[in-house]
C-alpha cells in the first residue's frame, strides 16, 4: 500500500541506494575531518610561521652616514635623506593594481609603471617633498605604493677635496662578494674611493629594523619592535678648507697636485689634485650621461678621478737635491762652505760621459747655498759622485721614498728608489749601475719615482729636522653622540736627527733659493720661505714642474709640494702656484707688487729654467 | 489544539539533534560574522540583516511545519515554474553585482532567486519520483528530471552565476540514485551532462589561455564524426542481426551524440556572446591558477588562516589573518578559514560534527518517510547540504577548486539562510509526519 511498507523491489532498493549515500557522506565527513586535522595539527607550526611572516614586516632603516667635518669643525660633507617611492604588491587583484597605476599617473609628472606581479620594485629616487606628500595624502587609493628614505650623501662644496672626500655608490657584486662577511648587505652604500672609502666601516654607522604588524594590504597596524639605527660616526678631518680651496683655485686648468702638511704633525692641511670632479654626481643614483663618463673616464678628460697627489708618480728633478745636499753633509763629503767649480758640464765613467749643468755657460765656483739658489747640477753631480749610489739610496729612504707614505687612503702608489742591484736585475735593462746612473739620481732623474704626497712628507722632514710623519687626513672620530672615539696621534715613521748646524745652512739656503733665486715667484713679505724648484725631465713631453717649500723658515708651520704635469719649469709654473698656497696658509704675509725689484740674472735664470 | 496535543505532533516527534545543530550553526554564524567583519565599519548592518534573515528562515521553517508536507506536492510543478519565471525575469530586471545579474532589489533588501529555485527543484523532483508514471517508464521520467534540471541551471549560468547552478546536478544526481534508476544510465546521463557542459567551459578555457592552435571546431568535429560511425556501425549492426545489442546501449550512444551537438552549439554561443571577462571567469572556473592573484593567493591565505589556527585557534577576535584582512570574503564563501583560525581545531570538529548530523539525519529522514515525495525532498536536501559543505571546506583547506560556493548557515547571505532553513523546516516537517497516520 503506503511507500514505507511496500517491500516490493524499489523500496529495497532505495534502501541500499541510501546505504551508499550514506557511506559516501560518512567518507565525505572523515575526509574533511582528516584534512583539517593534518592542516591544524600535523602542519600547524609550519602555518603559524607563515601566518607570522604574513603579517610582520621587518623595514630595515639604512643608517645615516657619519659626516665629514674641516678642521674648524664645520660640516663639508653630510647625508640628507632621499625620498624614494617603491611598491611593495600586496594587491592580488589586477583591477585595483590598474586603479592604483591610473592614480600614481595622476600624480607624478613622469609616468612610472608598477608592472605586473607580486614582484616589488623601485619606481622613482629622488622624489621630490611635495611629490611625495601628495602621494601620502593619497595613500588610502595607493595601496602598495610606499616611500622610502634613504641618506643620500652630499657633497657640500662640490668638487672640493674631491680626492680626499672620495665618493660612494651601491656595492658591487664583487665587493660584496669580499665584504658580506663584514656585515655588507647586496643594498648597502660603500665608499668607493678616497676617505668615504678608507674609513667606510666608521661612517657607515648600524641599521635599524622595524617589525611592524601589516594587514593584507600592507598598511601598517602597529608596531611591534623597533631598533633605532645607530649613526656612524662623524670624521673631523685635518683639513683647512682655506688652503684646500686656495691650492684647488691655483691648480685650476693644470694637471697637478698640491699638498700641504703641516710638518710638526704630518696633518694634512690640503691635498689637491687636478682636475677634480663632483662626488655629488655619484651620489645621484641616476646613471651618468656619455658625455660625463667620457669625461670622468677617458684620458681625454685628463682622468680627473685619479688623485694625482698619491697615485701619480714622477721623477723628483731637482727638489731631490734637499736630499743630496742634507745627505752629502752628514756623511761629510762635502762642506757648507767648500766651493765646487761649474764649468756648465762634468764628464763622468769610463769611458767619460758628459753631464751638462742646465746652466750651460756654467756657474763658476759654488758653494752649498749658491748651489740650491741657483739649482747648480754640476755641484749636486759632483756630491752625489762622491757619495755613491747606496748611500743616496738610503738618503732618499730615510726621508720616506720608495715607501707608501701610509696616508688614511686608499691606493696610494709608493714610488721608487733604484740601485745598482735592481738595475742589474731588472729584466728589460740588465745592465750595471754606472756612475752616470748616481749622477742622474743626485738631481732627481734618472728612475726615481715621487709621488707628490711623498714629496711634501719629505719636505716636512726637512723642514722639522728628520722626521717624517705618517700623513694624515683625519684628527679624530666623533661618534653620533658626540663623543670622541679617537683622537688623532702625530705617528712617527722615521726619525734620523740631523747636525742642527747642517738643517740651518740647508734651511737658510733653501730661503735665499726663494728670496733671491729660482725659487723666486713664491715669494711673500713678511714670511720666511723655504723653498725648492724642480723641474723633472720626462720622456712624454714637457717637463714637469716641481716646487716644494716650507714656512715660516724660523719655526715651520707648513710644508708644501706642488707638481705640475707636464707644466714646464718649476720655478715659472709651480712656484707661483705655492705662493697662492702660501698666502692662504698665511693671510698676514703679503704679496709682493711685482718681481720687477729682484736682480736681473735671477730674473733671467728662472725664464729660461732650473 | 492543545498543547497536549501540539507536544504530541511536535515536540515529541521533533528531530532535536538535526534542530540543535541547525540553530547552534546558525547562532554560531552570528557571532563568528561579527568577528569576521569586525574591520570593516558596516558590521552592524551586515549582522542585523543576517538576523533578519535567520529570523525569517527561522519563521518560514515554523510555518513549514504548520501543514502536512504532502500538501506542497501537487502544487511543486507550479512552484517549479513560478520560481523559472523568476530566473528568466531576472535577467532582464536583475540586480547587477559583480557583473552577474544574480539579485532582485527592494529597497535594502535583495533576494536571490536561484535559492528559492533549488528548492522548488527538490520539491518538483520529489514529485516526479513520487508520480506513478516513473515507476513505469523510469527512463524517460529520468530525461524529464534532467530538463527540468537543465533550465534553472542553464538560467543560473546566463546571469552568470556558477557556484550557484553547480548544486543543481548534484541534487538530481541524488534524487535519481535514490529514485532506483539503474547505474548504467545514471553514469551515461552524468556523462551526457559533463560533456555538454564541460564543452563550452573546455573552449572557454582554451580560448582564454591563448592555445589558439588547438582548433576547438575541429576537435569537436572529429569527436562528432568518430561518434556517429559508432553509432551508425551498430545500428548497422543491430539491424542486419549481426549484433545483439540491447536497444538500451544504443540509446546513451545517441544521447551522448546529441550532448556533443549541444554542447559545440553551447560553446559557439557562449563565445559568441559572452564579454571577455565573463569569458576570463568561466576559464578561472576551470582552473584557478589563470588567475592567481585571486583564486591562487586566496587558497594560500585560506590555507595559512586554516593551519595557523592549531588546537584551540588564536581566538575569538584574535585571528591574524582574519582580522589583518588575509582572508578574502571572509564573511562568505571563506567563513570556515576564520572559525578555523580562532577556534582552531576544536571549533572546525564541532562545524564539521554539526554538518554531518545535519547531513546524516536528512538521510535518515529520507529513510523514514512515509511516502515517496518525501523521502526524495529529504535526500534532495540531504544531498544539497552535503554538496555544499564538501565543496566550500574541500575549496578552503585547498583539496577543491575554488567554487565561490557558500556554506549554509554560516556564510553571510540572506537568502540562502532563509532557503536553506526553509530546507530544514521540511526536513523537520518530513520527520514529525513520519508515520502513515
């Protein structure tokens, strides 16, 4: 009759129609259950993590670069902060990501493109303020876009001190492949020349961290743990920026270099090299134009990134006659007084060989004085004969040649000093030292190498009396708080006493070479100048002028050496420039009116050379 | 009546444990709605109509109890085609959301028709079982079954709304299994739909990923070519005698050729006419990773919510990825992944305990039912829910794909908490009036 009491074949059918059904939704139920189960129980730390890493956000915080301060204290280099706008997807629909492009459009002048994907990128640097208070009033339409700071390092004076300042950029791949053991990451900013580079582990200072809690579309909830970065620390450097910007001006249109130490201490007072460029470029990160790389890199250019103060090298000529004067007293070849006569040649070897004096009527007879007045190469021949190749060498190494000066920067070159053994050695010469070899030496030629920096340590060295001073650019590490991490201490490298006897007469000499010999357009009223001309012969063209100098003569402040490529003669072209240094150093000194007072033959002598 | 008399009929024939999880789910969806909107500055609004909605499901579930279920039997073909009416008039007067004109406005409120039409295909699928005629001629009542599936279906699919007509087939594929109809043609039928369905999705995929090489035409020509050699071959066969061949094998041949006409007609007129996204939409249907800012990175924070939850969840309130907006439509299709989170595995036991007591017991209702009409409503409904809970926990733990299929009593959505009560009230209804009398 009724559904539920026919037995007939349906009904028992449905029955185990209903059977199945029900063994299927028990199997459904057990599924879900073992799934949830495996999900919560069995993977559930593993889903907590991601649940953690969903929602914290760690947003390092680079640290603000340490600055460089003058010697007066005052700011030359700073880190202003970058503004930078970055996205950061957290947008899954590609919907809003084409909102939130039409809308970045709206508001940037120049169009960036956020892409496609979860991948984040950076859209623009150096976003100005107001552009990047209009994309923050914006944020809520802006979800991902976000704007990041960074300090950006500022060159406050342009080129100056360009060499010694150095610059920074992003790590390189090879640089962080040395340096990721010292904490670099892939994103850091390094110095990559000069004092930036030097002491980059000091200025680079700490990065902070900040967890913050996100939601999904990355807006901040709250903080959950914050570490401050930790400043680096400020460097004051030993430099006046008066004699900088004065050696730098007197440089301007040569290739040279100038620097300026002060010899009780082996401060640097400046140190210049032409032509410098602006660190403030690199600091940019917009890629350089060809025209600026070509600039910046070509020989053409005149490479204005090599620091011709260390890194370039040059045969002394004749301010190497400090050295065989002061050498040739101590080891007693020859006295103050005792006169040496200068026919305008001598003939040294066997057979002769004749070394002309750049005088070539000659000098007549010569005292020490006469001969750094009047930068006599027949008298220094004469020395440097009797003293002999090794005892010039060890001359010119006790007053720090040959050796790297150990200045605070980076790829310094160290010059040469030969001896007979090298010369014996050296593959492509192979031939025995002659005397005409320690002849050249005496006067700076032959195959010495100085690189101005080491001319000016040695001049200090001259000027204090025999001893030569580590260079230094920096005279103490402040940190961020203020503190004085490191003061500076002078470093002695060498110290040979000198007869104080011997140090006068040379002293007094050197003086009278710039009062009244070839030394003479760096001449100032009312202070003492010591000083030397040189003028190195080279191979590649013109000579190169040399002056190196010290003052005041009676208790020496500053010691200086200005190196001219390819300049000319010293006495006409680096003299002049020393004195522009001098009168910086030494604002009460005065320029002279005009060299017309001096006597006529010296006048005449430093046209034609030295 | 008395109450001695109501307690008799009611009370104590009522199905307490299907009731007890019914309302405990509901209440349940309640609370965790407001934790899973809590971000978001219209929680009231959302919860109070939510209440609203329960309230009136809960009120229709009474008055559904009030009269002998067997009295909506002969009306279920009207209801059917009052509720298709409504389907087709939506598509010209529906409400667009989301692209898909799925609701009908009035003033704040929306009602979705697609809900009350799974309902009125239980019922009206009830009442072809129950007809006299199907015993005697079960295939052709089982064809009838399938059309009068199809047009809801197909009508939901024009707004379109696929997660809504995927609970459609599964119904009749459950009434009929129940209904006795033999396996063969069940599976032959299940066959027949997948490819007249899985046609145009198939081409809607190809299309969208740009595998222009594939020449859909000429596949579908080939298929139909090598099909009607079969076909003919055996009716060649069947003819001359050579073959004994039951006429019935023959006949899920033909259907299945036809299936392939309808589905190439299907095909070339849904790309005919659809709008590229609505294309894009049908192909993410079919596989989620096209689109994997949505469904892709929905599926791995639904994943990470559901995990991180652990033993005793993070807390009510206190889900990071709920309440820090990781979970996308937390508040419907991802409600369990919040649950999931707070209560952790505690609180998704229970869910799924209250599910398969709601399930097991529409079954066992079915069972008891004194008639035929009511044992096919009951195990339509059994099926719906169970369809619903497997494919949006299946879609939320990352084992289904994502189907936009919500989770009866617990998603936000008015009208298919007052349809799916309104499930329940006869449910109830079918058990209390259990016995002949």
């Amino acid at each position: 009759m009724s559904w539920k009491e026919d037995k007939s074949g349906l009904r028992g059918l449905f029955e185990s129609r209903l059977i199945s059904l029900r063994t299927l939704f028990l199997l459904g139920f057990a599924a879900l259950s073992v799934r949830l189960l495996y999900m919560q129980l069995g993977r559930g730390y593993h889903y907590a993590l991601a649940s953690q890493e969903n929602r914290v956000q760690t947003l390092f915080e680079p640290a603000p670069r340490g600055f460089f301060l003058d010697r007066k204290g005052e700011a030359i280099v700073n880190s202003q902060p970058d503004l930078f706008l970055f996205f950061a997807p957290e947008a899954h629909d590609s919907l809003e990501r084409e909102r939130v492009q039409a809308h970045l459009d709206r508001l940037l002048p120049a169009p960036r493109d956020i892409g496609a994907g979860f991948k984040a990128g950076l859209l623009t640097r150096n976003l100005s303020r107001a552009e990047a208070i209009r994309i923050l009033e914006s944020r809520p339409s802006l979800p991902g876009l976000r704007i990041g700071l960074n300090p950006r390092r500022r060159y406050l004076w342009g080129k100056l001190a360009s060499h010694v300042l150095g610059y920074v950029g992003r790590i390189s791949r090879s640089e962080y492949g040395v340096r990721s053991l010292e904490g670099y990451g892939l994103k850091d900013t390094l110095g990559k020349s000069g004092l930036e580079s030097f002491y980059d582990s000091i200025l680079r200072g700490t990065p902070g961290a900040s967890l913050i809690e996100v939601d999904a579309r990355g807006r901040q909830v709250r903080f959950l743990d914050e570490k401050r970065p930790e400043s680096g620390s400020h460097l004051v450097l030993t430099l006046d920026r008066t004699i900088q910007e004065a050696a730098e001006r007197a440089l301007a249109g040569t290739r040279g270099a100038a620097v300026v130490v002060d010899p009780n201490s082996g401060a640097i007072l400046a140190l210049a090299s032409s032509p410098g460029y602006d660190p403030n470029l690199f600091s940019s990160s917009l890629p350089l134009s060809p025209e600026m790389k070509e600039r910046l890199f070509s020989e053409k250019g005149s490479r204005p990134l090599w620091d011709r103060a260390i890194q370039a090298q040059y045969a002394p000529g004749s301010i190497f006659k400090i050295i065989t004067a002061l050498s040739g007293l101590e080891e007693g070849v020859i006295k103050p007084d005792e006169k040496i006569h200068c026919p305008g040649f001598i003939e040294v070897g066997n057979p002769p060989r004749t070394f002309r004096c750049w005088q070539r009527q000659g000098h007549g007879e010569m005292d020490l004085s006469g001969a750094l007045i009047n930068s006599c190469d027949v008298y220094f021949y004469e020395v440097g004969k009797r003293l002999g190749a090794t005892k010039l060498k060890a001359a010119a190494i006790r007053f720090g040649l040959g050796a790297p000066t150990e200045i605070d920067l980076t790829s310094e070159e160290k010059g040469f000093v030969p001896d007979p053994q090298w010369k014996k050695d050296h593959p492509n010469i192979q031939e025995a030292w002659y005397e005409g070899d320690t002849v050249n030496m005496s006067v700076g030629q032959g195959y010495l190498w100085v690189t101005p920096l080491q001319m000016a340590c040695m001049t200090a060295a001259v000027a204090n009396g025999g001893t030569l001073f580590r260079p230094t650019l920096v005279s103490e590490v402040v940190d961020s708080r203020g503190a004085t991490r490191r003061p500076f201490a002078p470093e002695v490298l060498q110290r040979h006493p000198m007869d104080p006897e011997h140090l006068q007469w040379v002293h007094l000499a050197l003086e009278a070479a710039v009062a009244r010999g070839t030394g003479h357009l760096a001449r100032l009223s009312g202070l003492r100048v010591a000083g030397k001309t040189g003028t190195a012969q080279n191979p590649q063209g013109k000579d190169h002028a040399w002056f190196v100098a010290f003052a005041p003569v009676e208790k020496p402040r500053v010691a200086l050496a200005v190196c001219v490529e390819h300049g000319g003669t010293g006495g006409a072209v680096a003299a002049p420039i020393a004195r522009k240094i001098l009168k910086a150093a030494f604002p009460e000194a005065e320029e002279l009116p005009s060299p017309s007072r001096l006597p006529a033959s010296a006048t005449a002598t430093v046209e034609i050379g030295d | 009546m008395t109450f001695a008399d109501f307690k008799e009929r009611y009370l104590h024939r009522m199905d307490w444990a299907l009731l007890a999880a019914v309302v405990g789910l509901s209440l349940f969806g309640v609370v965790i709605l407001f934790s899973a909107l809590s971000r978001q500055g219209t929680v009231h609004l959302f919860v109070g109509k939510q209440i609203f909605a329960l309230a009136l499901g809960m009120a229709l579930a009474a008055l559904l109890l009030t009269f002998r279920y067997q009295i909506l039997q002969a009306p279920a073909p009207w209801l059917y085609i009052i509720s298709l009416i409504l389907l087709l008039a939506l598509l010209f007067v529906g409400h667009r959301i989301h692209g898909a004109r799925s609701w009908f406005t009035f003033g704040g409120f929306s009602f979705q028709p697609a809900e009350l039409a799974k309902m009125t295909l239980i019922l009206c699928l009830g009442w072809l079982i129950s007809r006299p005629s199907f015993q005697e001629k079960p295939l052709s009542s089982a064809l009838l079954a399938c059309g009068l599936t199809a047009l809801p279906m197909g009508l939901v699919l024009l707004q379109p709304d696929l997660s809504s007509s995927l609970v459609f087939p599964f119904i009749l594929l459950g009434i009929l299994w129940a209904s006795g109809i033999s396996a063969f043609w069940l599976i032959s039928l299940a066959v027949i739909g997948l490819v007249s369905m899985g046609l145009p999705l198939a081409q809607a995929l190809l299309k969208s990923l740009g595998k222009t090489e594939i020449d859909f035409l000429r596949v579908a020509m080939i298929i139909l070519l090598f099909e009607g050699l079969i076909f003919a071959g055996a009716w060649l066969a069947r003819s001359l005698r050579l073959l004994r061949t039951p006429a019935k094998a023959l006949l899920p041949c033909g259907l299945f050729l036809g299936a392939l006409v309808v589905g190439t007609f299907t095909a070339f007129a849904l790309d005919a006419t659809l709008k590229p996204y609505q294309k894009m939409r049908l192909a993410a249907f079919v596989d989620p990773s096209l689109d994997p800012f949505g469904a892709g990175y929905n599926i791995i924070q639904s994943k990470i919510a559901i995990g991180s939850g652990r033993i005793f969840g993070k807390g009510l309130f206190s889900g990071t990825q709920s309440q820090l907006g990781f979970i996308p439509e937390q508040h419907t299709d991802f409600i369990f992944p919040v649950i999931a989170e707070e209560m952790g595995a505690v609180g998704g036991i229970l869910v799924l305990l209250a599910y398969a007591v709601i399930c097991l017991r529409a079954l066992a209702i079915s069972q008891e039912a004194t008639d035929r009409f009511g044992a096919g409503v009951a195990l339509g409904a059994a099926c719906m829910f169970f369809f619903y809970v497997v494919t949006n926990l299946g879609m939320t733990m990352g084992v289904l794909p994502v189907t936009g299929v919500p989770l009866p009593f617990l998603s936000y959505g008015g009208s298919a908490l007052v349809a799916n009560w309104a499930a329940v009230g006869l449910l109830l209804n079918i058990h209390i009036r259990r016995f002949a009398n």
